[in-house]
C-alpha cells in the first residue's frame, strides 16, 4: 500500500517549517529531499542497527568473562550398598590476565570411592587459581575474541556511516536526473507551445496571402518535431520519478508518491570553492577518516589480533593449578584455610614439529599484507575519484558561466531574427535555425548545472562525508 502525495505534503511541509520557508509547497527541494531520505529510508535504518550489532558482539565477548556457577553431583547405590556419593559445588571467575579464580565446596562419600577423592565427613572447601605459565599468558581465546568484539564494535560505526554514504550518494543521482529532467521537459513544453502559435499565426495569414503557403509546411514540421522531443523527456521525467520514488519513504516501512504537481527548487549551482580549496588542503586527513577506508583498517586490526593469537600457540602449554583446602566446620560458617592444606599441579603439553601452529601463523600474515595492499589501493583509488569530481566541478562552472552567456546571445539572436521576419526581411526557416539554436543552449545550460551538482555530491561521497 502507498501514501498518496498528501503524505508526502506532509513530510515536506514540516522540513520546510523547521527551515523558516514559506509558501513552498509545491516545491521539493533537494535539503529537503535528503533529510526525508536519511530519516525514512529503510536502508538508512538498517544502518542504524550496525551499532547495535555492534554492542551485541561486544556484550557476547565479554559474557566470557562471566563468573560461573556449577554444580556436579553423581551417586551409584547397587544391592543395598551406597558405591560412591560424590558432590562439587563452585564458582570460577576468569580474569583479564589468564588466570583463573575458583572456590567452592566438596563432598564425596561411598565404601567404593578413590582413595584421591577422598573428603571428611562434612566436606572440604577449596580456593584457588589457575595459571597459565606458557600458552595464554599474554593473550588466550576469550581476551582476543573481546579485543576483535571492541574492533568490531569501532567497525560498526564505520560500516553505518558508510551504508549512508553510499544510500545518500544513490539518492542524489535520483534527485538532479528528476531535476534535469522537470527543468528541460520545461524547455521544450514552451517550445512547443511557441511552435503551434506560430503555427496558426502562419497558417492566418499564408490563407489570406501575407505569408507562402510553404510557410506552413515549415511551421508544421516544426511542431511535430517539438512535440516528438517532448514526449521523449516527458518519458524520461516519467522513469525519473519512479527512480526517485525509490528513495522515498515514510518511518521505513510505508512508500511514499510523488505527485506531478511537485516540482524540484529551481536551484542554481552554489560557491563551493572555499569547501573544494578546504578539501584539498585537508585531503589526507579526510581521506583517513573515510568510512571505507576505516573499515579496511578496522579489518586489518582484527588479523592484528589473531596474529597474536597465533603467536601464542608456537609456546608450550603449562598451566599450573592452586587450591588451599579447609575441613567443613559445624562451629563456624566461614572455612579456616591453611596453607599447609593444599593441592596443587601442573599440566604441561606441546607438539614436536608445531606445523599447524607455524603454517596458520604464516596463512594469517598473508591475510594482513593482502588487506594491507587493498587499503593502499583504495586510498589511491578514492584520491583520484576526488581530484577527478573536483576538476569536473570546476571545469563545469566555467562551462555554465560560458553556456549562460551563449544562452544570452542566442536568445538575442533568435529576438533579433524574429524581429526580421515580422518586418519581412527573414525567412520562418532562419527563424526556427536560431529558435533551435536557442533550445539546444538552454538544454545544454540545464545539464550543465545538473552535471556541476552531482560534481559535488560526487566529491563529499568520495570523502566519505556525505552522510556528515
């Protein structure tokens, strides 16, 4: 289902309050046309859910370092004899530092227990820790997961920035090719309406004699070959609206029409060169901050880490285990630990030949150099697309100062001509020449403007700034 125009009115109208415009509302102005986009899109919303993506992620990496509670309990009774009743109730705490907190409580009971699990009657407490001596000292699964999650999180950033980039980008081409498309469909509306009065204004007057009858096959041509133009870009104005349609929407779930009667602003092109002078300057530092780019080192970050990680599985694994013991009291709720009650151990393991270590760790350097290349080829990749889009706004603002002129003259050129031909000095055939000319200038002039335009947008979405 869509919302009729009134919708869209709505929307508009509202923007163009918080603005201070008024009596606008049959114009759709490109401001307005990005906030609606930026606020209602539904691409524009997902981006707004990488951030919680991103929290997510962390928030999961971190439940890793939750304290765990556990509690096992096993029994076997067999012909009346009680084999084994064996209970261990505790807590763990994982640590940032690899080492592992624990303490709880054991009991275990039954005429067939091992000698080595053996408890008093009433129990045992226990405190501990687990170290890790070798593998995992520095760095372990759990504290490279949230290192890579907090990555990831900074990543997400970039990642939303970037969807409204390239959303805003995509929306902007939809808006200036609706814009050129209202501006010269325009054109030749008046044109052709010119070449039917003209027209009849012919054909009066080779029927009383003034004009040759010729005249008005000159005249009639001229009107079919408008009208043909017209409905050439009356279509192209039609497939312009239905790509702009695209983009608009309302809360990012219900579409919204555009009705014909709204028109684009009559925007001229605006002095952006102290922004280009700005964005030169400040080329490399805008370019480090581009969304994409950020990505890319967000991506290289995270290999960083496994990188380390993998470094860490070339050392052996010992780990070394403490627990002070204590007797379960009846007088007193609180255990008495005594360091001459303990159990410790120590469990040591490492391969021979640690191919598997040394080859992941090789595999995952490749990863790095390779993304490492691909960020330098994007840096220059979008350092020329930005030089590119700033030369062709600079060189289409001298075009459209040039045009604007030549629009001028061949307008003062086709007055003058007319005016021969009132006079009976000229010919219709010389008249409709510069009548063309004329047309074909303010065609040019209007995709000139819409050129310089998306010059602009062009250069902030290179910069990555576009969604600023």
């Amino acid at each position: 289902m869509k919302l009729k125009i009134l919708s869209l009115s709505f929307y508009i109208l509202i923007a163009q309050s918080l603005l201070g415009q008024e009596d606008s509302e049959k114009f759709f102005g490109f401001n307005d046309f990005m906030e609606l986009v930026r606020n209602n899109h539904p691409l524009a919303m997902q981006a707004g859910l990488q951030e919680a993506r991103g929290d997510a992620e962390l928030m999961k990496s971190r439940g890793a370092f939750d304290p765990k509670l556990g509690f096992e309990h096993t029994n076997k009774d067999f012909k009346g004899t009680e084999y084994y009743n064996l209970s261990d109730a505790g807590l763990k705490v994982p640590t940032w530092f690899g080492v592992e907190v624990m303490g709880g409580y054991e009991r275990n009971r039954g005429q067939y227990v091992d000698p080595e699990n053996n408890t008093p009657d009433a129990g045992l407490w226990y405190a501990g820790l687990s170290v890790p001596l070798g593998k995992g000292l520095f760095i372990d699964q759990r504290r490279a997961e949230l290192r890579k999650a907090k990555i990831y999180r900074e990543s997400t950033l970039a990642m939303r920035q970037q969807m409204l980039n390239e959303l805003l980008y995509d929306a902007s081409y939809a808006y200036w090719n609706w814009h050129q498309a209202v501006e010269i469909t325009r054109v030749y509306e008046n044109a052709l309406d010119v070449a039917r009065e003209r027209f009849e204004a012919v054909k009066k007057e080779a029927m009383l004699g003034d004009k040759p009858i010729i005249d008005t096959l000159e005249a009639g041509i001229q009107v079919q070959s408008r009208w043909l133009n017209l409905k050439g870009w009356q279509l192209e104005l039609a497939n312009s609206i239905n790509e702009l349609q695209m983009y608009l929407w309302a809360d990012g779930w219900i579409p919204l029409e555009l009705d014909s009667n709204f028109l684009p602003k009559r925007e001229v092109p605006l002095d952006e060169e102290n922004n280009f002078n700005m964005y030169l300057t400040n080329l490399d530092s805008l370019l480090e901050a581009h969304p994409e780019l950020r990505i890319s080192q967000y991506k290289i970050d995270s290999y960083e880490v496994d990188q380390r990680m993998k470094r860490e599985q070339l050392k052996p694994q010992v780990d070394l285990k403490y627990n002070v013991l204590a007797p379960n009291s009846d007088e007193s709720s609180i255990p008495s630990f005594n360091s001459n009650n303990y159990a410790w151990g120590v469990e040591f393991g490492m391969p021979i030949f640690l191919r598997k270590e040394r080859a992941g760790l090789k595999l995952n350097q490749v990863k790095i150099q390779e993304s490492e290349m691909g960020l330098k080829s994007k840096q220059n990749s979008l350092r020329n697309k930005v030089l590119q889009s700033i030369n062709l706004y600079n060189i289409s603002n001298d075009q459209i100062e040039l045009y604007s002129r030549t629009v001028n003259d061949y307008l003062g050129l086709l007055n003058g001509e007319q005016t021969k031909f009132e006079g009976g000095e000229s010919s219709l055939f010389l008249v409709n020449r510069r009548e063309l000319g004329y047309i074909n200038a303010e065609v040019k002039l209007i995709e000139l403007k819409a050129k310089n335009r998306l010059s602009v947008v062009k250069t902030k979405a290179m910069l990555g700034i576009l969604a600023d």
